[in-house]
C-alpha cells in the first residue's frame, strides 16, 4: 500500500511543527527552564506526533478498505494501530 502525497500533506506539516515543538522543549532544557513550561511544550509534541500517527493509519485503513488488497493484513492494521493508543 501507497500512501498518496497529497493526502499525507496535512500530516507532513504537522510531523514538522512537532520536529519545531521538539526543538524548543531541547532549547528550554538546555535553558534551565522550568518543569511546568518544559512538561507542557513535550506534552503538545507528544498529542502532535500522536495525531499524525492517527491520520496516516486511517487514511491507510480507508485505502484499504476501498482497494481490497488481499495482501493485507487486517491484524498486523489492528496491531500498528493499537500501538499509537
């Protein structure tokens, strides 16, 4: 299965700002910052990373179910999503 380009844009520009987000919780460690600002910054790059692990397994799950693929494996789909929860 391909994921189609334009459908993974949304999740590329996420997947970027996570990597900016990630960036700025390294600089505040390295800062001294506090805990609170430093758990709340890692906390959002966290969701943001989640989220974009979400959208690539439902659009690869809606191709699936369009292409019927008998290659796929529904359990091994399962199993990589499940692993984001």
């Amino acid at each position: 299965m391909q994921l189609d380009p334009a459908d993974m844009k949304p999740v590329i520009n996420r997947l970027r700002r996570a990597q900016g987000q990630l960036a700025a919780v390294t600089r505040m460690i390295e800062e001294g910052r506090d805990c609170k600002s430093v758990v709340t910054q890692l906390a959002a790059v966290s969701s943001a990373l989640d989220r974009a692990g979400f959208s690539i397994i439902a659009t690869g799950l809606q191709q699936c179910m369009q292409q019927e693929d008998p290659s796929l494996d529904r359990a091994e789909l399962e199993k990589l999503f499940l692993s984001l929860a």
